[in-house]
C-alpha cells in the first residue's frame, strides 16, 4: 500500500471543513444600523460579576458604560460579519489544523520594509501547510520587558510596522494578541497622569504613602514571581508615592478595583478585537487583583474578572478566544477553565515543557504518562495550549507539586550542565527558589561541544517536539525552535537578562542559505518536523476533542492512542524517547481495535499483528503513528 493510498483511506471520511471567509471590521462604527441588544441573560450576568467586584451601587452606576463600550464595537462590525457568527460552532473553534507560531514581530531580519513584512514573506514562503495561527508578542511601544512594559497599548510599534501589517497576516493566518493587562509602563501615559495628579488617573495603581504601609507578614504572603520589592516609590507632584510592582520598577501594576480601569481594559481588549484577534492572551492574569492579608495570586475577583471578559466576547464577538497565562502549579493553573462554558477557552499546559524535559534527560516517559493519564479538559469547548518553549523560559512552577524537589534539581542541573541559566522567585520563607531555566529548546537537549552526529541530535530535538504535536490539545512552537537555535550566551552577557538567550534576533538570509544545504541543521529540521507538522493538520484524530488513551508499553516509549471526535478514525502515536533501540510488542486488546494490518504514516511502512500482538521496533528517538488499515 502506498503512502497516498493510505491517506485517502485515512482522510476518506473526514468531515469537509466549511470555506472560512476573513472578515475585517469597519474602520467607523455605523450607527445606521440597529444598535447590539445585550440579551438579558447575558445581561444579568455581567451586572452579577461587576456586583461581585464593586457592590450594588457601583455596579449598576459602571453597567450602562460596560453597555455603550459593547455597542461600541458591535457597530464596528459589518453584517456579514454578525450573519457569519450566527453558525458559529464552539466546539470546532479549534481543531487539529490548529497549530500556534510564537514570535516576537522583529526576530527576522530581512530586506522588507519593515520586520512584521519579513515575517509575512517568511511565514509564507516556508510554513504554508503547517502554521495557521501566529502569536505576535508585544508589539507595541515599550519601555522594557522586550515588550511587556507597554507605553501605549492602542499603537504598533513603528520600529515593527502598522496595523496594515498586522491586518495583511490577517489575511492568512489566525492572530492571538497579547492583553498584557496586568502592569503598565512607567513611561505610559496613564501612570504619567497619575504622577501629575490627574484625579481621574489617581486611582489606576495600588500605591500607599509609605514604605511600611504593608506589614512584613503581608509581604511574607504575597506570591512573588521575582526577588525585587513590591513597592517601588516614585516622586509625584504630590509627593512620594510607593507603587505596587510585581515584576519589575517599570511594570507598574493596575488597581482593578477601581471600575474605571476595568472599563478601559475591555475598550482595549475589544479594539484587539477589532484589529484581527482571534485569541487574546492574558498575561501574567493570576496577578490582576491584589488583597493585603492574602497571597494576592487566583483571587476569586481575578475569575471574576476574567469571567467578565468570557461575558463580553460570548455577547459580541463569540470567535475570539481566551487564552490564559498562569505559571503556577498545575492544579491552580487549570482553574482559569472555570466550569469548562465560563471561563478561559484555553490553558497554557504549564507542566508539559519541564515534564518533557524531565523524560527527554531520563529517557523514561513513565511519570509523562501518568500525568498525561489524568489530563482532561473540563469541556468540550475547552482544551490545553501545549507548548514546550516561548519567549520566557521553561517555567518550573508547574511541576512543582508534581515531581519532588530532587528530580526539579535534577531538570536544573541537567540544564545547567547544557548551558541552561536559572531565574528565581521570592520563596515563601523569605529565601529564593528556582522559577525558571532560561535556555533554547534544542540546546536544553543537545549540548554545544556534543561529539554527537547532528542527524542524531535533530532526531532527539524533533522525538520531543512530537510530543506536543499529539498530546491532547493545540500545539504551539517558538520560532527559535523551527530553526533549532543555539544559546545566545552573547545577548545575555550585553543585556544581563537571563531571558535574552532565546531571544535571538535571525538575518533571515541566513536561514534561506541554509535552507538549501540538506545536510545543516535547519535543513533537517525543516524537513523531519514541517512534514510531521503539516501530516498532523490533516488527521481527525488530532482534533482537541479526539479521544486519547495513554499506553504503557514500555518505559522508553512515550504511546497514545488517539481517536477522532466521530469515532472513525485511531492513530497509535509511539515516540520512543531514548538513545536505545526498542523492541515493541503491543496487545491489541489493550487498543480495543483488533485488525490486524497497521501502517505507519511516517515511515510508510506496514506492521502485521499476529496472535493479537503488534510486534515492531524503533530506533532510537523513532515516531511512529500507526492507523489501523481496515
């Protein structure tokens, strides 16, 4: 049987996706037209969440601006627009064509105009068939952060483009934005009317007279996610004010118990909205709301908060999802679903990038396959972003109660010892603890004076990115990883940001020369891992909603059996985890399928079952995804 044969049957009784039209909002709200009738139920809802955060009085004073902000937008939209959202099924919202490009607008350096036109030219030119939806990081005006200390959230940043560039990736791709909603910059002109004593602005922080206004058993409480104080004081025309600042002296933090702030943030969310998002990303959203005498992390009035949104974007622009970004420990992390119709659509799989690099340093997938036993989304119209590595480094708190402390040290010394770096939180005991390794992903796996063939270090890099590709969920990639990038040791040294080592900058000609030498590293890369990427788009049972069944058959193998959402079609994924050769023998009962033939889609070949065991065998870091030939 041959490859395309194959296919066919495999692809024969998959269901034909409707032709999806882009639709662009109006540039001019039309106010011609019927105004967007809030449907009391949705209604009553939202006027609940904002009672919750504010009290009665408050809440039906801000209820009729939370109104005119949603008519605001609705008007912006065209009628094709509303009549397409008439069919629009939550549960497809994303299916196993979905695959997630992160990237910063300017990691490519190249001849265009500006860099969101190099990023255009090369995502068209060498992702056609494997990436359709792009996370653009920041990018708009900044002060620091690389992006995350943003100066004016309504401008792209010129030194990037325009929103006509950002509307042309529209044209072909799906866009997540992120709503860094949390903090602003201390340039931004919010905090500079505070500093000027605009009495509208006076409340748009948490911000105290004195040093000691928090007790140190307040401080003690409060979850740090780095080692710098959380007051920063600031020189105001009405004196010293202490600022609340929970990542940095120039991230200064929103009050979001004053309602105006939250009204602003939904304007902004919904321009996002109007500008193509798709997904809005809700940056480091675990730190919204802030309560002396609690650990200030997952406060009922920050799910309260996010809830809101929910409300908001199910009302006016039910398409566009929400993607949560909580680096915490797991159980907390997944508590963004809500009850799986309410919440965050999306979860990022926080635990997945240290578990696998945990397998990967082992070459033993047992506790991925416990842990992947146990992983359900709460809905439907829920599922995991599962990711291995982003902007940030591979974040530790996930695992935290997950693996005991002398396997975390074991990742990080591992990770050390492949010139990994570690960032630290504040502890709990006052002390610090590791937060998270700050390293590329393909260095993480491969080390830089490794006397190891690069076939074979490609083959390890390329085994652990299939992991996420079949685990339940949307997968996402970093672009330093398509191109297998290396420690950027230099940047970290000139910038002293131990998150700069993947952060690299890339002259895009460089990639294009090594695109045609089929022997360097990008070549093979592209070659194993785009045609894995672009095979996975078109298997059903890839789908968020597919069924999936961890197999344990054997420790040096990480095996799942996944089954399309119409029951019609299985893929036995195994991804062999090792340097070893593995002898293979899996029971069919253990499937519940009991035919005989397999064939394997990426190697082409066929495996027979005899007396109810399926006998193969997988060189080192193989992937197989076998389908029952029926």
């Amino acid at each position: 049987m041959s490859y395309s044969d194959a296919q066919f049957q495999v692809d024969a009784k998959k269901p034909v996706p409707a032709v999806q039209t882009v639709r662009f909002h109006n540039h001019e709200p039309d106010y011609s037209r019927p105004l967007l009738q809030i449907p009391q139920e949705a209604r009553d809802k939202m006027l609940h969440r904002l009672q919750f955060l504010y009290g009665e009085k408050t809440a039906r004073e801000y209820m009729p601006e939370l109104e005119r902000i949603m008519r605001v937008y609705y008007a912006h939209k065209p009628p094709e627009m509303i009549e397409d959202e008439k069919n629009f099924d939550p549960k497809e919202r994303f299916s196993e064509k979905d695959v997630i490009l992160i990237t910063y607008g300017d990691l490519l350096r190249g001849q265009e105009r500006s860099p969101l036109a190099t990023l255009a030219r090369f995502c068209d030119t060498y992702l056609e068939g494997t990436i359709n939806t792009l996370h653009l990081l920041p990018f708009f005006p900044y002060s620091s952060d690389r992006g995350f200390a943003i100066i004016d959230f309504e401008t792209v940043d010129p030194h990037l483009g325009t929103w006509a560039d950002i509307e042309k990736l529209k044209t072909k791709y799906r866009l997540m934005f992120d709503g860094v909603i949390n903090h602003v910059s201390s340039k931004s002109r919010w905090f500079q009317e505070f500093l000027n004593g605009n009495p509208y602005y006076k409340d748009f922080f948490i911000w105290y007279s004195s040093p000691d206004a928090l007790t140190p058993e307040q401080k003690k409480m409060i979850f740090r996610p780095r080692t710098s104080d959380i007051l920063t004081p600031f020189q105001t025309i009405n004196g010293i004010r202490y600022v609340w600042t929970t990542f940095s002296q120039d991230q200064i933090d929103l009050n979001y118990k004053n309602p105006n702030v939250l009204m602003r943030v939904i304007e902004i969310l919904l321009m996002y909205v109007r500008h193509g998002a798709d997904i809005i990303r809700l940056d480091a959203v675990t730190y919204l709301w802030a309560e002396l005498g609690t650990r200030c992390i997952h406060l009922d009035q920050t799910h309260q908060i996010v809830k809101l949104f929910r409300d908001v974007l199910d009302v006016v622009a039910p398409h566009v999802a929400l993607i949560t970004e909580t680096n915490v420990p797991h159980e907390e992390n997944i508590s963004y679903f809500g009850n799986g119709y309410d919440e965050a659509q999306m979860v990022y799989n926080f635990a997945l990038p240290p578990l696998v690099l945990y397998t990967m340093y082992k070459e033993d997938a047992t506790v991925l396959s416990d842990w992947a036993s146990n992983l359900e989304p709460p809905s439907d119209e829920t599922c995991f972003f599962n990711f291995l590595d982003s902007h940030d480094g591979i974040g530790l708190m996930g695992v935290r109660n997950i693996l005991p402390k002398d396997e975390i040290d074991f990742i990080i010394e591992k990770a050390n010892d492949h010139g990994g770096l570690i960032s630290y939180k504040a502890g709990e005991d006052g002390g610090q603890e590791p937060y998270e390794i700050n390293v590329t992903w393909f260095s993480a796996l491969n080390k830089e004076n490794s006397e190891e063939d690069i076939a074979f270090q490609v083959h390890r890099f390329v085994a652990s990115r299939v992991i996420a590709l079949v685990l339940k969920g949307v997968p996402g990639i970093y672009l330093h990883s398509l191109i297998g990038t290396k420690n950027d040791i230099e940047s970290v040294l000139a910038t002293h940001s131990n998150r700069d080592i993947n952060r690299t900058v890339i002259d895009d000609r460089l990639i294009s020369e090594a695109l045609k030498d089929p022997l360097s590293k990008i070549s093979r890369i592209n070659r194993e891992l785009g045609r894995l990427i672009k095979l996975r788009t078109k298997l059903r049972a890839f789908h968020p909603r597919g069924a999936q069944k961890v197999l344990k058959v054997h420790p040096s193998v990480f095996s799942l059996l996944r089954t399309s959402p119409e029951g019609d079609q299985h893929i036995l994924s195994l991804i062999n985890i090792s340097s070893e050769v593995v002898h293979l023998e899996v029971a069919l009962l253990s499937l519940g399928i009991m035919e005989n033939r397999w064939f394997d889609l990426v190697s082409e070949m066929e495996w027979w079952a005899e007396n109810g065991l399926l006998t193969l065998t997988l060189q080192p870091y193989d992937i197989a995804w076998l389908t029952p030939v029926i």
